[in-house]
C-alpha cells in the first residue's frame, strides 16, 4: 500500500463579476465554494496535515487564509469570500508561487500544489 504525502495547497479563486453569473445555481462562485468545501473535508480526512491557503483572484489578489489544515477554519474563510473586481491571474499565480516557495525554503516535505477555481 503506498503511502500518501501531505500537500500545501493553495487554492485561488477567481471573485470577478462573471463569477457572479447565475448559470450555476445559486451563482459560479458559491458553487465554486461548495465543491471547495468537499474537496477540502475530503482530503482532510484522508491526510489531516494537509495545509490549504486561499488567495482571490482579482485586480487586488489578496491573501485570504494562509497555511492551514484546521477545517473548520478553511471552511469559514470559503464561505466568507466576496465578490469584487477584475479578474487578473498573472498577479494571483505570482503571490501563490511566491507563498509556495516560501514554505518549501522551510524545508517542508509537503508536496505543493496550486488550484485555481476560474471561469477563464
């Protein structure tokens, strides 16, 4: 059996107006959010020292939640995520690279990784 190795993961989401569009009930976003939820219990329960951070996606990326691998506080800050701005992914990209190779100079033995949750 092999054995699973824990991952920083940072999740960036895109908080544009389109985001907002109500193609997906109730809107992209909190679809977005909902999946995100699943995602995050999911693999919390199979490798609880799994850390996720947020960032938003927009004309101001902002770092929302860093490293974390309390649930209920992911969680929280998930559902508190709001809409506004332009969407621009380069400067996203850039501050997740930038949190990533911060953790990895900590000598970390998580893998990282980068979700970006977008509708283009």
């Amino acid at each position: 059996m092999s054995q699973r190795v824990s991952e920083n993961i940072i999740i960036c989401v895109d908080v544009s107006r389109s985001m907002y569009r109500k193609d997906y009930i109730p809107n992209r976003l909190e679809s977005c959010i909902k999946a995100l939820q699943i995602l995050v219990s999911t693999r919390l329960q199979k490798d609880p020292s799994t850390s996720f951070a947020i960032i938003t996606i927009s004309d101001n990326p902002k770092l929302v939640l860093d490293f974390n691998s309390n649930e209920d506080i992911i969680i929280k800050n998930l559902n508190n995520i709001e809409f506004g701005g332009r969407s621009t992914l380069g400067d996203t990209l850039a501050l997740g690279i930038q949190k990533q190779i911060g953790e990895l100079r900590k000598i970390s033995a998580k893998v990282p990784r980068i979700l970006i949750i977008s509708d283009g």
